[in-house]
C-alpha cells in the first residue's frame, strides 16, 4: 500500500508538472488557454491539462488538470521566453513540490519538472478547440407572417471539417459547404418538397448559445433565430468531490458544445441531459487498470449537485460553472435606485443573459467617445458593468435598464459596491416602452431582429447621439464604424462592435 501511494504521488507530480505553460508578453506568443500536456512515467504516457490565465491583476496564473484532480499552481512567469512556475502536489498526508521550466516555440511547450522524485521532461500542444457551430441548434424561422421550426446540427470530423443536416416537419434537408469563420456560420440549405428541389443560403452570427441570422432563397428572404441545445451546462464547471471520509479532491468537467466532455483528462463521448439532470459514463484506464466511471447530478443554474461512482465507491459532487472566459464580473459595484418596476408581470426577457467582457465594455464605451457630460442608456443593463463603468472611467451619469428581476438586484448590488449611486441609476423596465430621447449615448447587447425593433424609439433622438452594440448590427442602417476584437481564449469566438451617430443613416436596397 505504501508502495503505490508513493506511485501515485510521483503519477501525480509527473501529470501536474505537464500543465504549465504560461503568458506571452508584448511580442511574444500568446499562452493563456489550455495546452494538452504529456509525458511518460513507467513506459507509459502520461495527459494532462495545463489551464493558464491572468487574473484581475493581469498576473499570470495557473493550474494543472489530471485524472487525479486539480492543483493550482505559484509563482507562475513568463520572461524573455521562458516559463517558470511552482507545482506543489499533495496526495493524502505527502506534499511534494517540484521546479518547472520551459520555453514555448512553435506553438509548443517544453520544458523539465524537477524535484525530489526525480526530472521529467515534457512536451505541451494547445488543446483543440471545438467549432462554436457545432452542435444542435433549435431553430425558428420566419418569412412574412409565416413561421416554422426545425433542428439545425452542425458536426466537426477530427480534421475539423463541418457538416450540417436540417430537420423540421417536412423532413431532413441537406446542408452543404458549412464554414464558421470568427463567430460566423454560413451554409446552403437543399430541400426537396413532392419532387422540387429548392435551395436556400443561410449567413448569420453565433454569440454564445444564440445563432442568429438570414436564408435567402429566390421565393425571398427569411430570418432565423436559433438556440443552442444544453446550452446551459456547456462550458468549464469546477467540481469539488468528496469521499465518506471527508476529504476533497477538485476535478474540472468540461463540457463542449457538441455535448461530448473532458472529466478531468478522461474523454466523455456524451452528455445527456433530461430536463435539469445531467449525467455521463466514461472510462479511466493506465496501462492494464481500467475503471468505469458514472456520472450523475442536479443542474440548478451555474450549480449541480450530484454523485460519482467507481469501483472504489461513490462519492458526493458539488460544482459550480465557472463564468465564460474573459468574462469576469467587476469586484466594484454602485449603489442605485430602482422605479418600482414599471413591466408587466408576464412579460419575459427577450435574450438569454450573456455578460460583455470588460475589455469589450471599455472599447464600446472608447468608440462611443463617451464624456463626462453624457448620459448614457444601457438597454438590457445585465450585471451594470457597462453603466458602472461609465461613471468610474468618465465621471458620466447613466441608467441601465432590464426587465428580468434577477438582473436589476445584481445590477444595483454592483452600484453599491462600486461606489456610483450618485451617477448611476438602475429600472426595472420594458426597453420598447421607453423614451431614449435624454440619452446622448445608447449601448447595446441584443439581437440583430431586436435592434431593428428599436429603430422607431431611436429615430427620435437628438442628431449626434451614439448608438453603439457588441456583436449584433441593425439591419437597414448603414453604421459608421464596425470593428472586431480578438477573442482572447473566449470559445464563442471574435467580438465585433458596431457604432452609429444619429440620425440614422438608412441603407438604399439595390433594384
């Protein structure tokens, strides 16, 4: 027993020193992800995940990732190429800490972990990344007063070439020539109807677990608007696991937006859910052990409760979802007031609450030229970042506005804590009910068919009003200004920000 604690220790010593590239500075590679790490201990190959990102303080941080669990990892730098970093592994009552150091060419990470079990050499590549199209997609389509439904699934071969079916109640349509580029997904749609065959072209943009977009065809033009299925389990959750006898171990489940999954290193081929319950099998093996895992739990929000099973027992899991990269809440938030709710009690929000990352909410507010004497409206405010930061970096008043509850109290809960009751107001309120015309600058984050919907409300504003949305453009206006930022680790892909002046500039359809 003694002798394959102390296995298991070095195991895990090799397996967390695999998972630590770090950052690149100006000039350098990028290195924040998660990179693939591997090894050999024994003859036999060892995986890893080595998880980098930079924390608020934009300090490089680190963790590793095996079958074993997670460790975090010290002192983790990049300088003039070379990573360095500190592993601490613990296993039951031992501790071992290990010395890594590494340099990244190529796209590739290696380096030597040194310790008092030994040196190890090792070699990292960056994880694939699953296509942000892939997946099913519950898609609503509408032409005039027409609508229908149907289930658009987009799928990826190991080389990463897309392939499409459509279904709805008229049968299966062939999708050909799918390309995903940034966040865009283009593809044609074939359809044959009692021996006529029809083609459509679909071109549209995929934020997160919403697809939106438009399919041409020569019987005219038709929007479609689609959500992702199990879009509220996919992404990174953090698991704590705990055994009969009280002590913890952390695992990461990732979950890709196809549904398959990493169960720490351990490929998951799919999740499946039944209503709020999740649940999975897979197997672990090395060498000749192999174990079957099972997998099952509570999905409540960005929490589940659940068990895990092997053949050593079963044992209690708790996780929470981490947020979406790059996509970190502000520590600061400002103290407000609330109208009492001025909605109508059944009515519900029209978009799934995705949160900007903050470098975006800072470039939407920079290219509005945001001052200290405008008023900015923030229509489907979320958390309050983007009006909370208005009055931190500019001194501006500004009011955000939401109609789902849950929202309004995190918003004013950021205000208070952020210090900007006094330029910052949070309503309750249906955003195609207001009057914008006191905003002199007006930001965005909905739908492209919503943002044509508020058209009328902008139209009546004062002329040189900014008008500025992350993502979404509005169709028939011509913008001023269209810019993309890099994703920056962000899976969903690239942001695009898009800004208008008023009066609006209406775009003239060609004859």
């Amino acid at each position: 027993m003694a002798q394959r604690t102390a296995t298991m220790a070095i195991l895990g010593i090799v397996i967390g020193t695999m998972v630590c590239p770090v950052f690149g500075q100006q000039g350098q590679p990028r290195i924040t992800g998660d990179w693939m790490m591997t090894s050999e201990f024994n003859g036999q190959k060892m995986t890893s995940i080595l998880s980098l990102n930079r924390g608020e303080d934009n300090q490089l941080k680190g963790r590793w990732i095996n079958f074993m669990g997670v460790s975090e990892l010290k002192d983790v730098r990049f300088e003039n190429g070379k990573l360095t970093f500190v592993q601490v592994f613990r296993f039951g009552d031992q501790e071992n800490t290990s010395n890594f150091e590494g340099t990244i060419a190529e796209n590739t990470l290696t380096g030597t972990l040194k310790g008092e079990r030994g040196e190890f050499a090792m070699t990292g590549k960056r994880a694939p990344r699953t296509p942000p199209a892939v997946g099913v997609w519950e898609m609503k389509v509408k032409m005039a007063e027409r609508e229908y439904t149907g289930t658009l699934t987009i799928k990826a071969s190991a080389e990463g070439k897309l392939t499409g079916e459509w279904r709805s109640e008229r049968g299966a349509s062939e999708i050909r020539d799918v390309v995903a580029e940034r966040n865009k997904l283009t593809f044609t749609r074939k359809m044959t109807i009692q021996d006529q065959v029809r083609e459509s072209s679909f071109e549209g943009t995929i934020k997160g677990n919403t697809l939106t977009g438009t399919l041409k065809s020569e019987r005219g033009e038709s929007t479609a608007e689609g959500t992702r299925v199990g879009g509220t389990v996919i992404g990174t959750w953090d698991l704590t696991i705990t055994a009969e006898s009280g002590n913890p171990r952390m695992q990461v489940l990732k979950v890709n937006p196809d549904l398959s999954a990493l169960y720490g290193t351990i490929p998951v081929e799919k999740v499946t859910l039944n209503g709020e319950n999740l649940s999975f099998q897979t197997e672990w093996s090395f060498g000749d052990q192999k174990s079957e895992i099972s997998f099952t739990a509570k999905v409540a929000g960005d929490k589940l409760t659940g068990e895990v099973a092997t053949p050593r027992g079963t044992r209690k899991v708790e996780g929470k979802k981490q947020p979406m990269p790059q996509m970190r809440r502000r520590g600061n938030n400002p103290q407000a007031q609330a109208d009492k709710p001025a909605v109508d009690p059944d009515r519900r929000p029209d978009v799934v609450y995705v949160p900007t990352p903050q470098e975006v909410v800072d470039k939407m507010l920079e290219l509005a030229k945001v001052g200290k004497d405008d008023l900015v409206y923030d229509l489907g405010c979320g958390d309050g970042r983007i009006v909370v930061t208005a009055a931190q970096k500019y001194g501006c008043k500004a009011i955000g506005f939401d109609i789902a509850t849950e929202r309004v109290k995190e918003s004013m809960e950021n205000v208070a804590k952020a210090g900007v009751g006094d330029k910052v107001r949070i309503e309750q309120r249906d955003i195609f009910t207001l009057d914008l015309s006191p905003a002199s600058v007006i930001t965005l984050y909905l739908l492209p068919s919503l943002n044509v919907k508020l058209i009328p409300q902008l139209e009546r504003l004062k002329p040189g009003c900014r008008i500025v949305s992350h993502d979404f453009d509005m169709k028939g206006v011509k913008p001023d200004q269209v810019i993309t930022m890099d994703a920056n680790g962000d899976p969903y892909g690239d942001h695009t920000i898009y800004l208008w002046t008023t009066p609006l500039k209406k775009e003239v359809e060609e004859k």
